[in-house]
C-alpha cells in the first residue's frame, strides 16, 4: 500500500488532512496480474518494483509480464462471466435462452420478440413453479406461450356442454338441445378435454402440443384445434 502523490510530486490528502494511500489494482485486472507474476520471481533477479515517484527499471519485464497477465485477465474476466451465468438470477443473454430450452424443451417457452432479460426470467421463473394438472393450469400455459385465450370444454362440465335436450324441449338442457347451433355434447366417461386455440406467438403447433402434454393431468386425452 503505497502513498498516492499528485503531478507535482506533493502527497494527495483526504479532507481530513490525511495522506491518500493506494490500495491496490482492481483484482483480476492487467495491473493486477502483473504484479503477483513479478512478486513470484526469484528476488534479486530483476529490480524491485517502484514505490512511490521512483521510476521503473526493468521496463522490458514489465512489458513481458504485461504480455502474460493480459492473457490471465480475459481469462478472469470470462470466470467471472460465466459464474454470474449458472444462477437463474443473474444469467442473461442467451443463457437465459439455453435455459429455457433445457427445462421446457426447444421452443417450449421462447423469449417473445424485443423481451428483455428480466421479464423473460420472470416468466421462466413462473412456469417452473406453475401449478400442474387443473384446467387452469392448462390454460395458462396456453396464454403464456400463445398469447391467445383458448376455448376448453370438458364433457363432464355441464357448464361447457350443458344438459341433453332435445328440440322440443331446448330449455331443459339450459338453453340448447340436439340439433341447436353450437351444441356441445357431453359425456359421462370423462378423461378427456376439446381445446380450441390460435397459434398466436407459438413458433409452431408442436408448442402446443408439448404444452399440453406437460400440463394437463397424466392419462387425460386432449383433443386439440389449432387455427393458424
């Protein structure tokens, strides 16, 4: 730790009157490297380095260790990268691409056009802990990838298919019947849904598809409509 000293050879003071010292380079920087290669070298070898105002006598080594340290910076500077980049957290760019494709397979959940690192994270972070196997879970899985609001009718549902009728007596299946426009026909064997939706944002239908299948509840057929 070294005194710090202006142009004109006087010592730099604090406001309290105190003498500035130097603490160091920055880690991992040139400077840095630099100065632990020659602090390694036998001593007696080579000059000591300059304290102070003096001035450098082995200007050819630092300019060799200068050469080698340059080459251990960037090689720093990449850990130090790549260590912000194992954590959802901090990771950004195309690691945060990577990411997605490894948990929710390639074009499972792609980053939207012009979406910046943080909002993407957030929906990362959302579809990793979203709730699995209900009709709304299905749903928002749809409108996270589609940005389109899709239309799921369970037969069991009477609020989708509504109760059987008949022509002559419509009202008594709540309003349609057997042969009424947009009827929906229900079913007592359960295990299966019809959903309708548009490709919307999805790169393609096997998005869908995959979203479908990793959301909906195990030995559920889904019967799916597409409109492009």
């Amino acid at each position: 730790m070294a005194t710090l000293y202006d142009e004109e050879g006087f010592v730099l003071q604090a406001t309290d009157g105190k003498a500035l010292l130097d603490t160091g380079p920055l880690p991992g920087s040139v400077d840095d490297f630099t100065a632990r290669l020659r602090a390694l070298l036998p001593v007696g070898w080579f000059p000591s380095p300059p304290q102070g105002l003096e001035e450098e006598e082995a200007p050819v080594l630092v300019a060799i260790l200068t050469g080698f340290a340059t080459v251990l910076t960037g090689i720093w500077v990449l850990m130090e990268e790549c260590r912000s980049q194992i954590r959802l957290t901090t990771m950004s760019g195309a690691f945060l691409d990577m990411l997605a494709a490894d948990y929710f397979g390639v074009d499972g959940l792609p980053r939207r056009a012009s979406e910046g690192d943080s909002d993407y994270r957030a929906r990362i972070v959302n579809s990793l802990v979203a709730p699995r196997n209900t009709r709304q879970a299905v749903r928002d899985a749809l409108v996270a990838v589609t940005g389109v609001e899709p239309v799921i009718i369970e037969p069991l549902n009477a609020a989708d298919c509504h109760a059987q009728a008949s022509l002559a007596s419509p009202s008594c299946g709540g309003g349609v019947g057997y042969g009424c426009a947009g009827l929906r026909y229900g079913s007592q064997s359960g295990g299966q849904f019809f959903l309708e939706t548009a490709l919307g944002q999805a790169s393609d239908i096997q998005v869908i598809y995959q979203v479908i299948e990793r959301t909906a509840a195990g030995g559920v057929t889904g019967w799916v409509r597409v409109e492009q």
